[in-house]
C-alpha cells in the first residue's frame, strides 16, 4: 500500500454484543451450549459475535471449539493462559461489541435472559452483574450446601471487598466496552476471583455497577471445588486489599499487547 493511501473505512458494521465464553476442558459440554447460543442468536435483531477463549484445555476443547467457528459467521476462537481470569481478559480486548458478556460455558443461565442486560431492558451502568439473589431471581437444583457455602464467601466478599451486592460470583457479567477495558487494565487476578476484583475496579473508579435477577440452573458438573476453590479465593479477596494498599488499581496501567476491533461478519 502506497504509504499516502488512505484506506477504506470497513463496510462490515459492528456487533452490538461480544459474548466471551471462557472455556476450559469443555469439550463436552461447549457444543449443546453453542447450539442453543447460535439459535438464540438467530432471533437477535442486532449483530452477536461470540468469542470462544481456550485456556490451556487438555482435552478436544480447541478441535470443538474451531469445528463451530469454521461452520458459522461470528465465531472466533482465541487462546490464553490457564485461568478464568486470563481468558476473560483476552476475550475483553479481543470484543468489538459495545457491551461485552462473560457467559460461562456450562450456561447455566439461558441465554435468552441477556436480552435483560440490554437495552431497551437496562440502561444507563457501565458494569451489570448476573445476581441469583435478587428480587426476582431463582436458583434450579442447587444443592443446600452449595448455597450456603456461596452464601459465606458473599459475605467475605461484601465484609472485605465488594459491599453492598448479594452475587457477585454468579459467572454472568456485562460490560460497556471501554468500561471493560478501563478495568482489566488493572486485573491482576486470574483465576475464578477475577470478578471481584473487577468489581472492586469498577467500584473503586466510580463506575455505575447494577444487579440483574437471573433463573440460575445448578450444574452438576461445576468446576469449582467447595472447600478447596473458597479457601483460594478467600484469599484472593485478601489481596485485592492488599494491592489497593499498595496503589495498584491507581498506578497507570500498561496497555495490552493488541486488540482487536475488525474481526465483524
């Protein structure tokens, strides 16, 4: 290209949502979840891209996951390090949606209820949070003592971290765009507790932060260890106190490496 050449501004108009799926070992489970997102965006009156980020799977997760990319427009397929966190991150600056939503792979919330982080529905928040605790929000199957343990690491997170929020953990989170961006500049967590640091992020820089009721289906199948996983994230919670002390969520981030804003179908 002639380097006085301007090039041609691209025809291909944007999606108005990103979805990032973080997929670790998923392999079995990302296809029935895939197809009931593809259907589900088959009625949206917008542009959807969905964004698939691998994170160090050992299984076929990666064959499965670029198998629905070859087959179907708006499919990307991006790889990161280990960790939800990592791959959430990757998958924020790889969005060129102007809200970009972190669904869990197993969809334990249906994903026709994204319509309900959207406008008409919602407006007017830079970060909105999938809340099983709600007004107007049930849980499905969840055994008691899965609820109670969540229930104690909501309390740690509101006591230390994150007040005033009853589900911070629920793995269903929108995001405006360059709010997203603003606040992962500064993660440092990457494992599960990622959120409530981007929480306590967006909080920290007066970002408008709302809970939206969900219908939450228990997965038998969870990847998170009760005893293990609250133990890690409590202190991961801890952390996030001691890095605000110590300015990191003041300093001036890094930019990333790259990111992507054309990869429209």
């Amino acid at each position: 290209m002639n380097a006085n050449t301007i090039p041609a501004p691209s025809s291909r108009k944007p999606p108005l949502l990103s979805i990032i799926i973080p997929a670790y070992n998923e392999a079995q489970r990302l296809p029935g979840s895939m197809e009931k997102i593809l259907a589900w965006r088959q009625t949206a009156p917008y542009g959807v891209e969905i964004i698939i980020v691998e994170n160090g799977s050992s299984d076929r997760t990666t064959e499965v996951a670029e198998a629905f990319a070859r087959e179907h427009p708006g499919i990307r397929v991006i790889h990161s390090e280990k960790g939800k966190g990592a791959a959430v991150k990757a998958g924020v600056y790889e969005g060129a949606g102007d809200y970009l939503f972190i669904c869990d792979s197993d969809l334990s919330m249906p994903i026709a209820e994204v319509e309900k982080f959207l406008p008409p529905q919602l407006d007017g928040y830079d970060v909105a949070i999938g809340s099983r605790e709600a007004p107007g929000a049930h849980r499905f199957g969840e055994p008691g003592y899965r609820h109670l343990m969540g229930r104690v690491f909501n309390f740690i997170v509101r006591t230390l971290a994150v007040p005033g929020f009853d589900d911070t953990q629920a793995g269903f989170k929108m995001f405006k765009r360059e709010t997203a961006r603003e606040i992962f500049a500064y993660q440092t967590i990457t494992g599960w507790t990622f959120d409530v640091e981007a929480l306590y992020i967006a909080l920290k820089r007066g970002k408008k932060v709302v809970e939206v009721p969900i219908n939450w289906y228990f997965d038998e199948d969870s990847r998170v260890d009760p005893m293990k996983d609250t133990w890690r994230m409590f202190w991961d919670v801890i952390t996030i106190r001691l890095n605000d002390r110590r300015g990191v969520y003041d300093a001036r981030p890094s930019a990333p490496n790259s990111h992507t804003e054309e990869h429209y179908d």
